[in-house]
C-alpha cells in the first residue's frame, strides 16, 4: 500500500465552515483548562506534587486520566481517516484489539507500579527501570527513550491540533498550530500533573459524549441507513468492506493490522500509564480501572465511523472529493451534524488533544529534571527549582513537538504510531516484562531497548524523510518493537546480571506481588487500604 502524504502544511485546509457557536465553545473551554491549571499551581510545592499529584487520587480520576491521555488526536482525527483512507477491516480490528489494551496494562503494571511507588518513592518510568536493573545505564536509556518519545508523540496532537484549529478559526494551520500551543502549554507548564489529572477527568467525559454525539448524527443523517452506505460504497469501493485477515483481497494490508495489534499489546510500554499507577491513593481500587478506562475509549472509537460514511458521501457527491484523509473527522460533523453539535464535538476533539499533550508534556519534562539532572547527573535542587525547571522543560518539549508537528511529511497516524514505539520498545521490556519476569537482566534490556530505538528511529521517521518502505504495510516502529524485545529476551538468557537475586528487598516485593492479588504488600501500601496478607 501506498501511504498519500497527506499535510499541506501551512497552507489553508480548504474546509468551508464558519461557525460563531465552535467559537465559543474553544474559548470557554480554553479558559477553563487555563483556570484549572492556575488553581493547581497552588498545590505545586514539590517535585512529588508536580509529577505524581501528591499520589492521593481516586480511582475514578486515575481511570478517566489514563483514558483520556490514550485517546488523542492521533486516535480521533488520525484513525478517522485510516478508516476513511483502508476501509473498515482496520477500524473493526482496531476496536477489537483496544479492548484487551487496558486490561493488559492494569494487568501487567497496574498493582505493582502502585508498591513500588510507595515503598521507594518512584515517580518517573526510568525510576522504574533503574530500581529494577540498578545501573545508572538504563536509567539513562529510559530517559531518553521518554524525551524522544514524548516529542514525536506530541507532534501528532499538535499535528491534528493545527487543522482543528484552522477548521474552527479562518486561520491556517501553522497560525492554528501556534494558537494551540500557547493554550496547551500555559496550563501544563503552570499546573503540572495535578492540572492534567483534573483537567483529564472533565476532558474524558467531554471525548466520550462527543463519539455517542458524532457517531449518532452521522447515522441518522445519512439517506437509506447503514444498507444504503454499505451498497453505496460497495459500488465504487468494493474492496473498503472486504477482509484481508480472511483471505480476501482488501484495503488494509496484513501487515499494518498486525501493527495496530502490537501497538494495543503494549499499551503497558506507555509512560503516562504507568506514571498515573503511581498516583492512585488506594491500591484495592485498581481493579475497577481498566473497565472504566476501556468502557469510555470504546464511546470513542464510535468516532471512527466518519470514515466509511464520508466515503459514501464523496461517492454519492454530496461531499467533493479531497486529497487529506486527516480531514474526514470535520467534514463528516460538519455535513451531518447541527452547528451545536459540531462546535461541541470539535471542542471535544481540542479536549482529546490537549489531554493527551498534557500527560507527555509532564512526563518528557520529569525526564530531563528528575531523571537526567537530579538522578542521573545529581544535581541539587531545591524543591522550587525542580518545579521551576520542571516548567522550563515543559515548555522546551512543547516548542520541539510543535516543529515537528509543522514540518512531518505523513499522516498522523504513522507520526503518533512512530511516538508510541519509541515508547513501547524500550519501556515495555524494562518495565512491563521485567517486573514480571525474574529473569530480566541488565544486559538484556540495554541491548534489547537499544538495538529497538535504534531500529524505530530508522525506520519508522526514516520510513518518511528518507522513503523507506517496509514489505506487507508493516509500520516501521512496531517492527523495531518486535525486534527490540526479542533481544532483549535472548540477551537476558545468556546472561545474569541484575536477575532477582541481586535486587533489593523493595524491588523483590514489587516482583512477587501478585498482578491482581496475593503476595504480601509492604506495610506502607497495605495501611492506604490495600490487602495486606493475600494467598501467602
């Protein structure tokens, strides 16, 4: 499959719509966002308050969090058009696969990232890794995994930001783009964490209701029902319903839905996860999470069904044909949909964007301040001076995201795809894998990570700028995943450094907690009001 390139960036979008009412609703909902980060930044009195909101959040707060920052920009307006662009194998994959996402993440991460964030004061995802390996090496890989990672998934929100922008205001993207920034980054860089776990919560409920809203009036609005835009698309699209994964010759190539599964497999890999695990006040309530997370991104992937209507739509020629995929989204609310509706929806989608930015944005800053300079260069700091050079790092990571977001030649599916297995590659074997697998070793996970970011930086950004293609429509940083934990498998069986022998007995608790229940929590996690003794 040919991927179309997709941005005209800096250039008109050339979408007809006017709307007072979107308008409106930005600004208001701007002004909340600034008002919740301004009233947090009261509580920032610490490095702890700053990256893992004091860890006194409810399970509510937490599982809304981790779904909002989950789905963005990249998985509202990216996907929509995916759907629009390989047909409706990938959204039924997609919507499939996503379900076990969350289970899998609470599974793996969930309880034990909890105890180890209480019994050694973790508060970063290289914390993690370094506790777990001991050297001050994968500490450093960890970070820089999450700063690279934090910039080129952020570039697909700001990317998606730009054309909702130019779409609600008669601006362009690049004016849009900068516009958004300036919103997004004044509250995090103020509110830190607490901004982003407060604002998240009304966020989600924003995303959620939006989907419900755009999935039903695109249905109701569109003549003849779900028959008539199957038949229609059917006549000049016969393969957009067809389904490669049973042998038919479809849209979608096998490889990118084996992408799309990988990428929900190790959801466990993703930082803002993992660091909201921290946060969570008492461990006993973790088990509601992953249904209360997974319930509100399946209200969204309902978003997705803009793809096979616009395609109707532009069949019938009720829609004039147009060359950016990424646009499906606002055509679709802006054809099918009431002004109120679609000046909410778009609010909703500036919702998903924005709370998604502010999760990478403090979890990209905390590895320059907590991670390179306070741990591994061991730099004193005051409290206030973390805080201080927490919000300069913030602010640092949102510019290079932005300039990325102006100048990716593809589609923000691939850039946000590209992000996540920056992630996933290293952080999914050194924290997910290794805290459930005794036989982890030092050597294992800095030649696994390493070979692995290695790989998805070459392929997966040099799959855009150098024009490397990859056989079956495999998407070039989930193939440096899979790469990447299989060294790190392999290393790890040949050698012994750093295995559970060698660990700390904090680490070891965290090791043989149960994902779920047994083992024996610590003292200081069983008084928040977890089980302390559990199948001995």
């Amino acid at each position: 499959m040919e991927w179309i390139i997709l941005q005209s960036w800096g250039e008109n979008l050339g979408v007809q719509y006017s709307s007072t009412t979107a308008m409106i609703f930005f600004v208001l909902f701007s002004l909340l966002m600034l008002g919740i980060g301004f009233v947090a930044s009261r509580y920032m009195e610490s490095e702890e308050d700053y990256y893992v909101a004091g860890r006194s959040a409810g399970i509510l707060v937490i599982a809304l969090s981790i779904f909002a920052s989950t789905q963005s920009g990249w998985g509202i307006v990216g996907l929509s058009g995916t759907v629009y662009l390989i047909g409706t194998e990938f959204m039924m994959w997609a919507t499939t696969v996503i379900i076990f996402s969350f289970v899998i993440s609470y599974w793996l991460v969930g309880r034990k990232m909890r105890v180890l964030g209480a019994t050694i004061n973790a508060i970063t995802v290289p914390d993690a890794m370094y506790h777990r390996f001991e050297d001050e090496r994968v500490r450093l890989l960890g970070t820089i995994a999450v700063f690279l990672g934090s910039m080129g998934y952020l570039a697909a929100q700001y990317a998606a930001l730009g054309i909702i922008m130019a779409v609600i205001f008669p601006i362009n993207f690049i004016t849009g783009l900068v516009i958004g920034l300036l919103i997004v980054g004044i509250y995090t860089v103020v509110g830190g964490i607490l901004a982003a776990i407060w604002s998240d919560a009304i966020q989600g409920a924003i995303m959620a209701l939006s989907g419900v809203l755009t999935f039903f009036f695109i249905v109701t609005s569109n003549p003849g029902g779900v028959g008539a835009m199957i038949s229609t698309v059917q006549t000049d699209y016969p393969q957009y319903f067809q389904f490669t994964l049973l042998g038919q010759d479809g849209l979608a190539p096998i490889g990118l839905l084996l992408s799309i599964l990988i990428i929900n497999l190790t959801h466990a890999g993703q930082p803002h996860a993992i660091t909201k695990f921290y946060m969570i006040r008492r461990v006993s309530l973790l088990k509601w999470g992953a249904f209360i997370s997974g319930a509100a991104y399946l209200m969204t992937t309902l978003f997705w069904w803009a793809g096979p209507y616009v395609r109707a739509a532009v069949a019938r020629g009720d829609i004039q044909s147009f060359d950016n995929p990424d646009l499906v989204l606002p055509l679709a609310l802006i054809n099918f949909a009431p002004d109120m509706v679609t000046a909410f929806v778009l609010t909703g989608i500036v919702a998903a964007i924005m709370s998604t930015s502010n999760a990478f944005l403090n979890v990209g800053a905390s590895a320059i301040t907590h991670d390179f300079m306070k741990e591994h260069r061991e730099t004193q700091m005051t409290n206030q001076q973390e805080v201080r050079y927490g919000r300069i790092a913030t602010a640092a990571i949102l510019i290079i995201a932005g300039v990325i977001a102006a100048t990716f030649p593809g589609l923000i599916f691939v850039l946000g795809a590209a992000g996540w297995a920056i992630f996933a590659t290293v952080i999914f074997p050194g924290v997910a894998l290794a805290y459930n697998w005794k036989g982890a070793t030092t050597e294992g996970i800095l030649w696994g990570g390493g070979v692995g970011l290695a790989l998805t930086l070459l392929l997966a950004y040099g799959g855009q700028y150098l024009d490397i293609t990859i056989p079956m429509g495999f998407l070039g940083g989930q193939v440096a995943q899979i790469v990447g934990i299989v060294v790190f498998v392999v290393v790890s069986l040949v050698t012994s450094t750093a295995t559970y022998r060698d660990l700390k007995p904090e680490v070891k608790a965290v090791l043989d907690t149960g994902r779920l229940k047994g083992g024996r929590l610590p003292q200081s996690v069983a008084a928040d009001g977890g089980e302390e003794l559990i199948d001995e």
